[in-house]
C-alpha cells in the first residue's frame, strides 16, 4: 500500500504576517526552480493562528502547491472561550490540517489525552484533519518503556474515533527529548515506535485502516537527516520545526525523494 508521503511546518510562535509572505513565497519560489512534484510528497505549512489569513490568501492567490493548517483547535463549537479558535473559524480560512497534542501544549498547557481526544473528534467532525502527537520524554525513554508510552496516547487520542476516520488522519511521533534539541533519534528508533503505532491501529483496526494511516516522525529533522529516516516503511512523512523556517531547507526535506 502506497500511502503520499506529507511533510509539515510548524511554525511555532515564530513571524509576523510579513514574514510570513516572505518564507511562503520563497519556499513556493524554491520548489517550483527544483520542479516540486506534489505527487511525490504533500507539503503543509502550520503558520500561527495570526498569519494563516495571510498564508490563505497567497496559496490560493498564487494557486501555489502547499496545504496550510493551525496548531490548534479548541473542542468547543464557539461561546465564551477567550483566547481559543475554533474548528469553524479554521474552515473558513481553508485549512487542511491542525496540529493537536504537541508536546509543547502537553506540558505548557496539560493537554490530556482525553482532551487531545475530544480536539481531535471535532477538528474530524468539521473535515478537519487532525496532525496528532505523540512521544516520550527522556525519563521515559531512559526507562525503555518509550513504545508502551506512546502506544498509550496513541489510544487515548483514537478513542471512539471510526476506523474510516482514523484511516485519513496524520499521527506525529516526536520523541521530546529530540525536538528542538539537534539530537535526532536514530532512522531505527523512529522505525521501532511509528512501526508499533502502526501495529497497533492494526490490533484496533485491521489492515486496511493501518495500512492507510499516516505516521510522522518529528524531532531535529533537516535536509541532511531526512532521506535516511524516510527510508524506514512505516514512516510517511516528518513534522519538522525549526527546519521549517528555513525555506531552502524546508524545500529540500520536501523533495527528499529526488
Ligand atoms: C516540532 O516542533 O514538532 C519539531 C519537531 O521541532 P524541531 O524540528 O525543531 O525539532
């Protein structure tokens, strides 16, 4: 089963709406100079909530070949919810895709699992599709239980979800002593757990669903490393942050496959 590989940009709290016309058109500038083929690999850039109007504007303006989504959603519809953005404000400015469960809201924000859940069956519920993370801290790691952890989440996050659903969504395995670190898990440890995440939609799905599933591998990933960690059968993509802000360098993790 052939599942289109997909390469996503988190942005972070990181450029302005300026800036971010600046590294939207230079990446689209550098992939079309290197004949990007979306055939090949599904690009996605996941801008600040304050940019994507932004963002939207210019890929649909310029019809150029990226997908955009947000780093969040709240769970609720609408209403009194200061400071959160709903799945309908996100439709409406076409997005794609939105990031749920990042470390970074785990641990700043005590994102549960059972939230990460309810987030990711309304962003479903909308035609969103849900980039849900997952992955251990050192400590985890340390006490090699990091598989049995992020299987863990991984059901938390899919509960209740249909089989048909979980089939079209993304799950970012990002191992959190390796974000934003330059320590990179070995192309092997990333196989090891996007393997048993897969194994595991499998158990809770069957084969179809699995083999249909997208499973990223997220952490310090840059145009040096991402050949030889796309080249492990269950990882289909790389969520890559700091990376992402750099657009020949985002354009060259993008056509890993040249
Ligand atoms: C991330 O933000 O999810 C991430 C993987 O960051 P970085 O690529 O900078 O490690």
């Amino acid at each position: 089963m052939s599942r289109l590989p997909i390469m996503a940009g988190n942005w972070k709290m990181n450029l302005n709406h300026v800036e971010a016309v600046g590294l939207v058109q230079k990446l689209a500038w550098t992939l079309a100079d290197q004949h990007y083929d979306p055939t090949k690999c599904e690009a996605v850039v996941i801008p600040p909530f304050t940019d994507l109007r932004t963002v939207q504007t210019l890929i649909d303006g310029d019809k150029l070949p990226l997908k955009h989504g947000a780093q969040d959603l709240s769970q609720n519809d609408n209403g009194a919810f200061t400071g959160d953005i709903s799945a309908d404000m996100l439709v409406k400015l076409d997005c794609s895709y939105v990031v749920i469960g990042h470390s970074e809201r785990r641990e700043y924000h005590h994102e549960s699992d059972e939230l990460i859940n309810a987030k990711a069956v309304k962003a479903l519920s909308k035609g969103l599709v849900p980039i849900i993370c997952v992955g251990e801290g050192l400590e985890v790691r340390r006490q090699g239980t990091h598989v049995e952890h992020t299987v863990a989440q991984v059901k938390g996050a899919l509960a209740g979800i249909s089989g048909e659903d979980v089939a079209g969504l993304v799950i970012a395995y990002e191992p959190i002593w390796a974000i934003g670190t330059g320590e990179v898990a070995t192309p092997e440890d990333a196989q090891e757990v996007c393997g048993a995440i897969r194994a595991a939609v499998r158990d809770l799905y069957g084969d179809s669903v699995a083999d249909q599933v997208r499973i990223q591998y997220g952490g310090s990933v840059k145009a040096a490393n991402v050949g030889a960690i796309m080249a492990k059968p269950d990882v289909d993509g790389c969520l890559v942050g700091g990376a992402s802000l750099k657009p020949e360098e985002f354009a060259a993790i993008i056509r890993f496959y040249d």
